[in-house]
C-alpha cells in the first residue's frame, strides 16, 4: 500500500538505534513476547515499528519475507487502527495483515506470534466491518482457536490474554450470555480472567488498561463505570515507550474529554 499517513506525534523519543533497541527490548516486548531479531534487517524493521514509520516497517519487512511477518502484521494493523481514516484502506491493511498471519501460521507453527497477530487482526477487521457481521460469517472461532493456540504456546502472552479477554465480552455483549456461551463458550468469568491477566503481566501497558475497561463496559455497561473511568485515567497519565503506547495513551486522553 501506498501514502501511508504520518506519525502524528514527535517520536524523537522512539528513534532507538540497535542498541538502545536491544537493551530495551524486554521491556517494549513484555506484551507480545516478541523474540529479539536475530538479522539486521529485522532490527530496522522493528526500529521503524517503535518510532511510529508503519509504511516504512511493512516495506522493510515485505523485502525479509515471511521470517518478518510479527513486525508486519503489527505494522499494519496497529498503522490501521489508529491512523488510517479511509475505510476501505483500513480494511485493505486488515487483509493483508491476516493474509500474512495466515501465511506465517503454516511456515511457522510454533511461533505464538503467528497465531496471536492473526487473531488480532481478524479482530480489528471484524470490528470494523461490524462484529455481528464478523460472527456470522464464522470469524469468532477462528479469532478463538488462533488464540487459543498462542496462548498454549506462550501462557505469559499478556496481548493474547487481552484478546481473549475482549473476545468473550464482545460475544457476550452483542449475542448474550447464554448464545454466547452455548454456541462461542463465552463466558463472562474468563473474559475478566483474561482481562485481569494482562495487566499483572504488563501493568505499565496502556493497552493493558484501555482494553480492561472496554471489556468491563461490554460486560457490564454503566454499572462498572467508575472502574472504566480509573483504568483510563491510569492508562492516560502512563508515560509511552515507543509510538504504539503514544497512540494508545492519546486514545485514552481522548476518551476522558
């Protein structure tokens, strides 16, 4: 894709070179348990990634191929959630994100990743073409068994246990409890499992929090606000650690106003 949109922060802050990146490496990848890059070329990529270049992150991947499908696939859908304002051109990003995970899924079976980035994506696509929608053309199981699979590859994947937290509420809230859990094994319990999971795996990630209150407010609408309110208030006063987190803190100022 061409003309991708520009960082709309300064992100000078992020412009981490390989060392930097390295040293912080544990910390900016506690949420995906991302391995550190074992070439150059895959440093590069993941340094665009941090500074908030999404179009230059997929191009560098795009010409490493399928061993760089992490950084495009998060490239791309993170690029499309947030900064992508034509509709047809976010869902364009979606596609080619989970086409890539699903590539990555038969070359690299074992890699959470894989798994984790596919069902993220098949998410954000599914909201935005409608989550009823989504469910009837079959993509909550696949959202499910994608999670499922990372999770049983890497049970300290904090991102996964966010979407698996949001994936019960989301069916909860649009087809009910007992369709929910009769048809999708949705279940309120494990969504606030899940939900509660992440944040004791990454309680310094604003997604962490922003995610948590989405899910309590499908869940529970107004009757937990207070709740929602707080874990937004602590996601916008976090301080962020590459563009990714400055977008999600933004979000969560947003919300706030």
């Amino acid at each position: 894709m061409k003309n991708w949109n520009s960082f709309p922060h300064d992100a000078s802050a992020w412009e981490y070179d390989a060392d930097t990146l390295l040293e912080l490496w544990p910390d900016l990848h506690r949420g995906d348990c991302e391995p550190v890059p074992d070439s150059e070329d895959l440093l590069e990529a993941w340094a665009a990634f941090h500074a908030g270049d999404f179009g230059r992150a997929v191009a560098l991947a795009e010409s490493i191929g399928i061993a760089a499908h992490a950084v495009m696939t998060k490239s791309s859908g993170i690029y499309a959630s947030y900064l992508e304002e034509d509709s047809q051109r976010e869902i364009e990003c979606f596609q080619a994100a989970i086409a890539t995970a699903e590539e990555a899924i038969e070359t690299y079976p074992d890699d959470p990743n894989a798994y984790y980035f596919h069902a993220f994506n098949l998410g954000r696509y599914s909201q935005s073409i409608s989550v009823v929608k989504a469910i009837k053309q079959g993509f909550a199981a696949k959202i499910r068994s994608s999670l499922e699979n990372a999770l049983e590859l890497r049970p300290d994947h904090a991102e996964a246990h966010t979407a698996m937290g949001l994936y019960h509420a989301e069916i909860i809230d649009k087809i009910g409890k007992m369709i929910g859990s009769m048809t999708y094994g949705a279940s309120e319990n494990e969504a606030i499992k899940h939900l509660e999971k992440a944040i004791e795996l990454t309680p310094d990630s604003p997604i962490a929090h922003i995610e948590y209150a989405n899910g309590l407010y499908l869940l529970y609408e107004d009757r937990r606000l207070d709740e929602v309110s707080d874990l937004y208030v602590r996601a916008a006063e976090m301080t962020p650690r590459d563009a990714m987190e400055k977008l999600d803190v933004e979000f969560a100022k947003s919300e706030l106003e």
